[in-house]
C-alpha cells in the first residue's frame, strides 16, 4: 500500500467523493469531501453544502454549511453535524445505512431511508418512519440492523457521547 494510505484508501487531507447510495443501492447524488481523520473502522469527512437551500422544517440547509461527517465501516449509520456561518451548531442528521463502503479516493453509503435528527438542545426527531417501512427494497436483515441503529444512535445522545458531547447536560 503506498505510503499515507490507510487500510481504507485514503489519505488525511485528500479530497475524496462521498457518493450516497438509495436502498436498492442506485446512486442519488455525489459531492466532494476532504478526509480529516481515520482510523480502522471509520473516517471522518468535512464538507460544505454546495446545493441549493433546502428547508426541511427542523432546520434548513444553507451555501456553505459545514458538514462534520463520520462514516463507519461497523456501524449501520453515519453521522453529519451541521454548522452555519461562524461555525453555529445546527444540529446532527444522522443517516441510517448500510455500513459505509470505502474505496480509494470515495466513500459510498446505502441510505435505508430512516434518518434522525438531533438539534443543538438535545431534542432528538426520527424522519421518515413511514418511507422506511413501505420500502421494499429493504429486506429484513436490513431492517432489524436499521432498528437496532436507530436505538444505538438514541443511545448516543442520551449518553452525550461524541459526537455528541457538545450537547448540554
């Protein structure tokens, strides 16, 4: 393996594409990233909202919004916090997937549909609860793993654990 590539291929620093998958695995969108860390089983990705604004009633996505993200090689979800101008917390969405793909130069991730959404005083909202259980293409290995997700991330914030330690007490 060529010096600075990790076991996962890729190199802190290295602009990467993070390509989001559909639950019938059918890719929806790309967008660029920069890969701050890794370690084994995971990495974590910065990267700036480049689409148009997009109102989603919690919260909206905004040009140049910083997306924290991490993404796990063992875990049925990833985790993206946003932030606004002068790095205001937004909140956390968090992804429920299949557990992150890593290929040299990109990650790609299986959206199962479900998503949460953690604001920056703790209150937690689960999405699209109806959409992941008319899913077909979400079978039900992939389902229970998805569950089991969900209460890992509920966990999580209960906990205040990172990344979700900046919450208050």
């Amino acid at each position: 393996m060529p010096e600075g590539v990790n076991d996962l291929g890729l190199v802190d620093g290295q602009t990467i594409s993070v390509r989001k998958l559909n639950s019938a695995g059918i890719e929806v969108f790309a967008y660029p990233g920069v890969v701050a860390q890794t370690w084994p089983t995971g990495a974590r990705i910065d990267a700036e909202w480049t689409r148009p604004a997009m109102a989603l009633g919690y919260t909206t996505f905004e040009p140049g919004d910083h997306f924290i993200e991490w993404y796990f090689t063992d875990r049925w979800y990833n985790i993206m916090e946003v932030r606004g101008p002068g790095e205001r917390l937004k909140g956390w969405y968090c992804n429920i997937t299949w557990p992150a793909e890593f290929q040299p130069g990109r990650i790609r991730y299986r959206d199962l549909a479900l998503d949460v959404w953690v604001a920056p005083d703790g209150a937690l909202t689960t999405l699209d609860e109806d959409e992941f259980a008319a899913d077909p293409a979400i079978d039900d290995h992939a389902r229970a793993h998805a569950l089991d997700a969900l209460d890992s991330l509920r966990a999580l914030v209960a906990r205040r654990a990172a990344p979700f330690d900046a919450l208050p007490a």
